[in-house]
C-alpha cells in the first residue's frame, strides 16, 4: 500500500525543486513571452517528453552508465549549450507579442526535446527527488513505478505553469519597447540559468 504522507512529500519537494527557474523553465516562460502559449506548444511538448526521458534514465539507474564514458558529458552540455544560446537569440530579438508574425521562428519540438535531455538542472532535481522517498517499501518495481507517474505529472504541471506565466506577462506587457525588454531579460536570463546550472 503507497504511503500517502511519503507521496505528499515526494510531490511538494518535486514541485519546489524542479518548478524552480533553471535552463527549461526559463525557456519556456520566454516562449511564452515572445510567442505564446499556442505557437510555443510544440516546445512545450518536447521539453516535456525530454524530461520523461531523463526520469526513465534517473529511475533504472543509466545515468550513471553514460556518463561514465569519456567525453559524453561535455559533449552533451556543448550541445545544449549552443542550443541555448540560439534559443536566447531567437526570443530577444522575436517581435513583441502585438506585432508578432508567424515569420518569427518559434522554437521547436526538436529543440525542447534536446533541451530536455541535456538540461543539467533535471538530472540533479529528478535523482534528488526520486532517491528521496520509498512509496512503497519492499516492493522496487511498484515503488519505482509509481514515483514515475507522479513525478511525469509534475513535469507536465510545472513545464505548462512556466509557459502559461511568460504568455500572460507578454499580455500584460504590450508596448513594443517594454516587451522588447522583457524578451531580452528571459534571453538573458536562460543563458545565466544554463550556466549556473552547470558549473554550480
């Protein structure tokens, strides 16, 4: 029988750990401001998928396999690196949300796909939560199972928070020189958010 006070738990920490601003959130609240919940969507669903993906590596313990290979980690976080730095370049210059036209390149399913897998910041909050708490003792497979699904929820719930919350501000914020400056703060701060991510 699943403790409902360990599931509890599980999801509060889930939900402050990895709703916190990191490489992902900050993309996607960006997104949102530069081009909207409905052009971003796509996005949405990769980085969403990409993050399942680093949960199923976290939850059979491949992480560690992978990495241990030399130069897989620096190879993966350059990529992601560059990625973040054209994803910054595409929402600070991206027209203000009154003035946006489909001829602005929103980011991609591909693109939040690879942000999801190489984001530096989901590995360290998903292996913390999930390593945190046993739902359901001696039995691994339903324990591990079921702190899959939470944590999928999670992950869905907090990546679509942090793009509805960047759309509403670019709502808010109509006038093309208030805007311009908002989209070049989240670019800003996407690239901090990377880098903390990595190197702290």
């Amino acid at each position: 029988m699943p403790s409902i006070h360990s599931s509890l738990l599980l999801l509060l920490s889930a939900l402050l750990l990895m709703g916190s601003p990191g490489p992902a959130t900050m993309s996607l609240a960006a997104t949102g401001a530069a081009f909207g919940v409905r052009r971003g969507a796509s996005y949405l669903v990769g980085i969403v998928l990409g993050t399942i993906a680093v949960l199923a590596v976290v939850a059979t313990g491949v992480t560690g396999a992978v990495l241990s290979f030399p130069g897989v980690r620096p190879l993966i976080v350059g990529g992601a690196f560059v990625y973040i730095l054209y994803l910054a370049y595409q929402i600070a210059t991206a027209s203000p949300p009154s003035a946006a036209s489909s001829s602005d390149t929103q980011p991609s399913l591909f693109g939040g796909l690879l942000l999801g897998v190489a984001n530096p910041k989901a590995y360290a909050a998903i292996g913390a939560v999930y390593a945190s708490a046993v739902l359901v003792a001696d039995r691994p497979y339903r324990d591990g199972a079921l702190k899959i699904g939470l944590l999928t929820g999670v992950i869905v719930v907090v990546n679509a928070f942090w793009l509805v919350v960047g759309a509403t501000l670019a709502e808010v914020l109509r006038r093309p020189r208030t805007a311009r400056m908002v989209n070049l703060s989240f670019a800003a701060l996407l690239v901090v958010s990377f880098a903390l991510s990595v190197f702290l």
